[in-house]
C-alpha cells in the first residue's frame, strides 16, 4: 500500500540543513493500523506530510498504492491526495463559517461528483462518526472531540486508501480521545489502512503495529499482536 | 459549470465575510478606474469625428488672401467677402458653404409678450444644411439669397414658439419680420467642426440660420479683422473691403475634384498676388474635416497630459489594491492550504480566484462607472469650458465594465499566484 525506500527529506535554511528525515524505510500493507512514535522533532510529522503528499523529498523512493510519486505533477499529486489519502490534522482544520455538510463537501466539489453523489456520501460519512444529525451545524457548536470526528468524516468521505492522522487525540480529553480512537478502530476493522502519529504509549500499545521514529529514521520495527483492549506483547520483526 | 457556481458562491461568501476589507479595496480600484473613465470621456469626445460618414469628403478652404504687412504671420483662416464668393460661385465642389456667427435678439412677431430671445445667428448659405446633415424636423432652406427667410434651431423653436410645426410664422429681429422657413430637429455635432475657430467647439449648434447677405443688408454684428488702412463704416460695408470674417467649407468627391479646388483657390490667390494685394508666399490648404480639427487642437493638450497623470493614478491604485489583497490572501492561506491539502490543484485555487476577481471586477465597475459620472460632474462644475465635451455613451459604459474587470485580475494576479503556492506542510498542523 505505502512504500518508502531511503527517503530523506532535508529543510535547508541560510545558515541551516536539517535533516528531518534520513534513510527512512517503511512498508504498510493493506488493512494495517500503524502508530507512529518518537520524541519531539524527531520527524513524525515530516514522515506522515511527504507520505500525504503535502511535502516533497530530497532522495530516495516513495510507491503509493502502485504509483510512483516520483516526478508526478501538480496536478497528478492533488489527484492522489483527493483519491487515495484521506488526511486527519491534530487541530481537526475545519473551515469555521461552513457548516459540516459543507466542511465535508470540500474535497468531494475537487472530485467532480455529482449533487446527488456527494450529498450520499458525506450523510454516509456523517453517519459513520455518528453526526448525522448535525449536519447543518457550525463547527464551533461542536466539542472538540466531535469536530474531530467530523474531520475524520471528511477523511473518509472520499472513500481514501489510506488514512494518516497526525496526533488527531493531541487536542482532546482522555474521554474524547478515547471516543476518537473507538472510531479509527472500527474503521480499520472495516478494512481501513491507518497511520497515526501519537504521543500517548497506551495507544500506540493498542494498535496492530508500532514504529518509532528517532532523528528522522525508523529506529524500531515492532510488531504487536493486533487486539487493542489487552495489553500486548511485543514482537521483533 | 457546477465548479464555476461553487467558486462563485465561496467567492460571494468571501466577499460578505470579508465587506469591510473589500469596500476598500474595491474604491481604492473604482476611484482610479473612474477618474481614468471620466477622462476618457473627455478625450473621446473631444476627439470624436463629427460626422464620421464624410469627414474625409469634407474641406475647410484656407486661402492666403491676408493683406497685411506681416509676411511671417499664421496663416488666418477666415476671408473676405469677396474671396468667399469666389469659392461660392466656382462650381467645383458638391457642396459649398460659406458662414459667420453672429447674434441677434428675436420674438415672435404675433406675441404679446416683448420678451426678446437671445439667438446666435449662423449667417450661411443654402450648403450649409448638406454639409453639415443639419436634420429638417419641418419646412425647408430658404430659396433666394437676400430673402428675409430663416431657418431656425429647435431650442429657439421651443423658446419662441413653444415647439411644434411654425413654418410660416415670423420673427421680429430688429423691427423686422424675416419669415420662418424651416425648424431644425434638436441637433447635436461634436465638436462643431464648422466652428472650431474662437475656442466654441464644443458649443450648442445655433438658434438662427439666415442667408448670409440677408445677415449683411441688415447689419448683423460679426467678428471682423482688417488691414489697418481699410476703414470700414458699416457691417454691409464689408462686402468691398478688406474685411476678414468668412469661413469656406466644400465637400469634394474624390481627388480630381480636391485638386480642381486646390488649383482654383491656387490660382484665386495667384492672381490676387498679381495684382499686389498679397505679400507672402503661397499658402492655400484644403484640411478636411479631421485634420482641421488637429489643427484647430480641439483635444488639448493639456488633456493629454491630464490622461497620463490619470493612467499613471490608476496604476498606483492597482498596486494600492494588490498590496490590500496580497495580506488577504495571506490571511487566507490556511484555508487555500487546506484546500490543496484534500485535493485542489494549483489551476483551481487559480481558477476559485480567477472567478472572485470576476465578482470583484463587476461590483467594481458598477463603483467605477459612478466615480466616473461623479468626477465628470464635478469637473464640468469646476470647469465650465469642459461642459459638453463629455458624453457617456454605451461604449464607454462598455470600456468602464473592461477596464474594471482587467484592473481588478492585475491586482489579483499577484496574491493569487502566491496564493496558489501556499506550501502545504507548513499552514496545517
Ligand atoms: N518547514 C520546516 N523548515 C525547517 N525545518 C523544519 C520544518 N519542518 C520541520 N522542521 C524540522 O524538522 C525536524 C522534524 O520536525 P517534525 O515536525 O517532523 O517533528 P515531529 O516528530 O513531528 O515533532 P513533534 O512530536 O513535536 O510534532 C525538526 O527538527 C524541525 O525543526
Ligand atoms: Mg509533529
């Protein structure tokens, strides 16, 4: 599904290189739920933008759902991103003055659906994170924990390959999160690819397979066993 | 299509959300496109052709007849009795007409009231009327030279008589009756080509048209220069001397007949010289319609460097209003971001833009079409010699609509282009 072979990703600044992301290696398959961890600036966030297509890479070699993203146009990357990634932010990046449908609605206008499409598939999507019934709702009368699940039926909306989430409990209480993350569970047993960025160990243990990122390379290969109400017992690869 | 709706209406959400912001933005435009129409206005009419179908047919005759002592002087443009019907009588040209301005007060001759209208008086000769396509609403020209007939404008129709059919009534000028023989439709020409001496081009068309030996048997003022030994005694009594107050017009085919009149009038001037009248070099000209008018400077010059100041106004205003939008779109940015972050491409946040410059362009040119008429109407109130040199056609309409569409993309192209390069990783977290 995702295929990163020595990927490096170096911010150059007048005075500065950083190399956010070096060597970096990692193969997803279908269906997997993958946490990512790492301390602060190891280059969490780095990985998960080049991997949504959001950042370009210095070197190295990336297959996304058997395309090449090498040497790809704009207009070929906005047609991945749109298709395949359905990308959730840790501060959920709802537009404020549009109310769900419409937040929802966005990425469906860049696919060229149908009124009748679109309308099926955000009520679906709605239905999904269990808002279907504030579809008219502005985001600010939401909890912080419901705009999430709204930005998550926008991920979903467009029926994406793969999710990636950046941190998406980092702004939410242990009850919401813990609502949010319920979610991304059912979805990845309905057959959802899902990466996710997290800081919090418990979830990260709860998730079918755990990578670490330190000073921009995956440092750790563990597999856990893939059930996410007990605790786990770590596998090497 | 369906996207074009949806860019219109977020363009129109933006507008709202954003109405401050871009009440000023859309003046600062409107203000430099309308200052920018207002002068075109001007220039447009000041430099519009009178009578477009055959101005280029159409000759103002300058003779070289002046007998002054001055050889190096300009060359003026009027002429003597004597000369204007030399050009009258020649035969050469379709038409011929040969004028001055004069003024007279009138009434009509059965009223009570002795209120008297003041008429300006074209005193011509029957060519006039082809020459100019002066339009007949009733009646016609008169049909003897020294007939006490006249043919009268609609204002003073509509002064004197209250409007309507008054061919056959009468107009007391000066004590006497000259009989009405024909009313001209309301009738415009800009500029008054025929009259584009003395700084009245821009004038009304006249009151009162009268056989021009009628206007000198009765004495009617004109505007006369003479060689100083001549002394004249009475307006008539230029016919004989060397009186300088007739201006020709001829309308000519086609070449042959131009360089006929040219050899005429060559030749008119030749023997004038002969005979020692004359003390300079030849100097006759034929200029039709338009280059009489260049040369007359009907578009001042002022006017034009006026226009440059106005453009360069307009460009600062561009800027004024680019800058405005570059911090917009700055502030914007999270949400192009996020927009190109679920799948827009580049060309459509081009294209979302391209369409709320459109709505920025149309609501800025029904702000610019106002400014306009507005400046135009404060600047003939503050020059009055501007007054009538300004018309808001459909055409200006339509260059004020154009204009503001395409100040409003300039300013935009900037932003948006920036805009559409929001790197994507750095405005969403
Ligand atoms: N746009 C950028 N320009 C320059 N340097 C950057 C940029 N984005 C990230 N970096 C640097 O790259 C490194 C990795 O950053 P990244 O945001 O991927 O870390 P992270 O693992 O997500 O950290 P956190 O857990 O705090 O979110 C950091 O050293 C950061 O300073
Ligand atoms: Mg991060």
């Amino acid at each position: 599904m995702l295929n990163m072979k020595n990927i490096s990703r170096i911010y150059r600044s007048d005075t500065i290189q950083t190399h956010a992301l070096r060597d970096f290696n990692l193969d997803v398959k279908e269906g997997e739920f993958v946490a990512v961890t790492g301390p602060s600036g190891s280059g969490k966030s780095t990985f998960l933008n080049v991997a949504g297509l959001l950042d370009s890479f210095d070197e190295g070699s990336y297959e996304l759902d058997g395309v090449n993203i090498q040497g790809l146009n704009d207009d070929e990357l906005s047609r991945l991103r749109n298709e395949k990634i359905g990308f959730i932010f840790q501060n959920y990046n709802l537009i404020p003055d549009f109310n769900l449908f419409d937040n929802i609605d966005m990425p469906l206008r860049y696919r060229g659906f149908t009124a009748g499409e679109r309308k099926r598939r955000i009520v679906n999507a709605l239905e999904q994170v269990g808002l279907a019934s504030r579809a008219k709702y502005l985001p600010s009368q939401l909890s912080g924990g419901q705009q999430q699940r709204v930005a998550i039926a926008r991920a979903l909306a467009g029926e994406p390959k793969i999710l990636l989430a950046d941190e998406p409990t980092g702004n939410l209480d242990s009850l919401m999160a813990r609502q949010v993350m319920e979610l991304l569970h059912t979805l990845n047993d309905t057959g959802s690819t899902i990466i996710m960025v997290t800081h919090d160990p418990d979830q990260a243990r709860s998730v079918g397979r755990n990578v670490q990122v330190i000073d921009g390379q995956i440092t750790d290969h563990s597999v856990y066993a893939p059930t996410h109400d007990n605790a786990t017992i770590p596998v090497n690869v | 299509m369906e996207m074009f709706n949806y860019y219109l209406k977020l363009s129109v959400r933006n507008l709202i959300r954003n109405r401050l912001f871009f009440i000023l933005m859309i003046s600062t435009l409107a203000i430099g496109v309308g200052v920018f129409l207002a002068n075109i206005a001007i220039i447009k009419t000041m430099s519009s052709d009178p009578i477009p179908h055959k101005s280029d047919r159409i000759f103002n005759v300058s003779l070289n007849v002046w007998t002054g002592d001055n050889p190096d002087a300009k060359l003026i443009e009027v002429m003597r009795y004597d000369d204007a019907m030399h050009i009258l009588k020649n035969d050469i040209a379709t038409h011929t007409m040969v004028h001055y301005q004069s003024q007279v007060y009138a009434r009509d001759i059965n009223s009570k009231s002795l209120t008297r209208h003041q008429a300006v008086v074209r005193a011509t000769t029957p060519g006039f009327f082809p020459l100019t396509e002066a339009p007949f609403a009733y009646g016609g020209v008169w049909q003897q030279d020294h007939a006490k007939q006249i043919v009268i404008g609609d204002t003073l129709n509509q002064q004197v008589f209250g409007g309507g059919n008054n061919v056959g009534k009468a107009l007391e000028i000066d004590g006497k009756a000259f009989e009405v023989v024909g009313i001209l439709k309301p009738w415009e020409l800009k500029p008054l080509y025929y009259h584009a001496a003395y700084g009245q081009k821009f004038k009304t068309t006249d009151d009162i048209y009268a056989p021009i030996e009628t206007a000198l048997d009765n004495e009617w003022a004109i505007n006369v220069r003479s060689t100083s030994t001549d002394r004249i005694n009475s307006v008539s009594d230029n016919r004989g001397k060397n009186g300088y107050f007739i201006q020709a017009f001829v309308q000519l085919e086609n070449p042959q007949q131009k360089n006929a009149m040219q050899a005429y009038i060559d030749n008119y001037s030749q023997h004038r010289q002969e005979q020692g009248e004359v003390l300079r070099a030849n100097e006759n000209r034929l200029l039709d319609v338009n280059q009489w008018l260049d040369h007359k400077e009907v578009v001042d010059e002022r006017m034009i460097a006026f226009a440059l100041a106005t453009s360069l106004f307009l460009a600062v205003c561009i800027f004024n209003a680019s800058s405005l939008l570059l911090a917009r779109y700055h502030s914007a940015r999270f949400e192009t971001g996020l927009r190109r972050a679920v799948g827009a491409r580049m060309k459509d946040v081009f294209y979302q833009g391209l369409v709320e410059s459109i709505l920025i362009g149309c609501v800025c040119a029904v702000f610019s079409l106002f400014f306009g008429w507005l400046f135009l109407q404060i600047s003939t109130r503050l020059f009055p010699a501007l007054e009538r040199t300004s018309d808001i056609d459909f055409s200006l309409i339509a260059i004020g609509i154009f204009v503001a569409l395409v100040t409003s993309f300039i300013s935009m192209l900037y932003p948006l282009i920036r805009s559409c390069r929001t790197p994507l990783s750095t405005t969403l977290k």
